[in-house]
C-alpha cells in the first residue's frame, strides 16, 4: 500500500496522520504561522426568547471573497452555536477588532463560556440597521451581511455572505491579529 492511499479509518488523534499524511499538530503548528486579523461575528437570534438574543463567535478565518458583488468569508466550526444560527438566520455582521480590543476576543472565544447575553451585556456596541447584529463600538470597520451561500468544508462550514453595509467607526490604531496561538500588536 503507497503513503498516500486512503484507508478505511480515519484516526483524528494528534499524533496520527490523516490518511493523506498530515498531523493534527503539524497542521496547526504550520498554520499559526500564518498572522491573520481578528474578527467578531455577530447576529441576532429572533427565536431565542421573547425578544430574541445576541450570539457572537470571535473568528480568524474572515476574508474578502469578491468586489463585485461584494462577498464576504467566514469559517465557522459544524454544529457550533454560530453554525446552526446561521443556517437559520441570514443576516449576520462583522467587527474588525482593533489591538485594544483583545478582551473582546477573548471573551468570545472561551471554551464553555458563559452565555452570550451576559457577553454582550456590558460591551459597547450598536445594533446594525441592515443586519440586526450587535456591531463592536471602536472596531476598526464593520460589515453587515445576508449569506449567500453555505458551504461543507471539513468539520467546518464556509458561510460566504454579501456585504449589505459597512461602517468606519475607528481609525485609531492597528488592527488585532492573532499569530502563533496569541493575539499580537503590529510592529
């Protein structure tokens, strides 16, 4: 059997290969090499109880897709919170953080965290017109969204959306990246 055959089982520990020949881990290590900008997605949940609730996700994998018509990428993990609010919800927006907003990154991407009510509840931020969604006061830029098309893509999905509205709300400081597993400033 060649190295690259596929096989029957696919093991998903980190120190197996997949079939294809790549680890978890030197997967990842190779890919947080890669700086990227640090992104707050937001959208409003009408079912989720009498008025509806917030539910943001903080995401790395959020890139421009296309200028005409003006499309939009994120990458959201299958059957998270944020993926199944979208595959419902159409209309969803984007804060670009800025380097002094790395609380908010954080908050939003803590492993069994607290509800998202309580996440928003003191953070300023003001509701977007086209979308509904909570848009971070302060952020470097926002965009707001309708999702155009969704897309398998591994244990993720690719929600590509088309840019209803933007805004320019900062333009003090850099943008907040993330690189090698910590958010970082730009020198």
């Amino acid at each position: 059997m060649s190295r690259n055959a596929p096989t029957s089982t696919s093991r998903r520990t980190s120190g197996v290969p997949h079939p294809e020949g790549v680890g978890e881990e030197e997967f990842r290590a190779a890919l947080a090499r890669l700086a990227a900008g640090v992104v707050l997605v937001t959208a409003h949940d009408p079912e989720d109880g009498p008025r509806g609730e917030d539910a943001g996700m903080t995401a790395t994998s959020f890139l421009s897709v296309s200028l005409e018509p003006p499309l939009v990428l994120v990458s959201v993990r299958e059957g998270s919170r944020m993926d199944e609010l979208l595959e419902r919800q159409p209309l969803w927006a984007a804060s670009l953080l800025a380097e002094g907003q790395r609380h908010i990154a954080g908050r939003f991407s803590m492993r069994g965290r607290v509800s998202d009510r309580l996440l928003f509840q003191d953070m300023p931020c003001t509701r977007g017109e086209a979308s509904g969604a909570p848009l971070v006061d302060g952020a470097l830029a926002t965009v707001e969204c309708r999702t155009e098309q969704r897309v398998g893509a591994g244990d993720h999905t690719l929600v590509i959306g088309r840019v209803l509205a933007t805004a320019l709300p900062s333009s003090e400081g850099g943008p907040l990246t993330y690189f090698r597993g910590r958010y970082r400033h730009l020198a």
